[in-house]
C-alpha cells in the first residue's frame, strides 16, 4: 500500500519545522535551496509535502538552517 507523502504525519511534521526555521532565519526557499545545495523548487515541494525527503537531504537542509537534523523530526 502506497502512501501520498503529504498524507504522512513526519512529512508535514518535517515540513512544518524546515518552513519554521527557514522564516526564522529570514531565509527564502532559494536562499535554503543554495545553502543546502539542492533545487530551489525542492524545497518548495518539502514544504507542500509533495516530496517525501531522503535522509541525505535532511542532513543537508539541518545543517544549512543550523540545527540539528533530529530537530526537524520533532513535533511541537
């Protein structure tokens, strides 16, 4: 059984906390997208749970946001 990746509650968990810290930080999607080195549209599809993550990019995206990759499993 497939699951839609914006069905998945650590998707939007995931979402919320790198959209959060990324506004924080005064960040645009494409500031994040160059400091992490991924696609300015990735990162627009992570914050609209239309892209499930991989772990390689978790750790990328923590450390261009600095915080902690497990930071951004947790849950308010």
């Amino acid at each position: 059984m497939s699951i839609r990746p914006e069905d998945c509650k650590l998707v939007r968990v995931f979402a919320t906390n790198v959209r959060q810290r990324r506004v924080d930080l005064g960040l645009s999607q494409e500031d994040l997208a160059e400091k992490a080195g991924v696609h300015r549209t990735y990162v627009g599809m992570l914050e609209r749970c239309e892209k499930n993550v991989t772990i390689y990019n978790i750790e990328r995206i923590a450390t261009a946001l600095n915080i902690e990759p497990s930071t951004l499993l947790k849950e308010d």
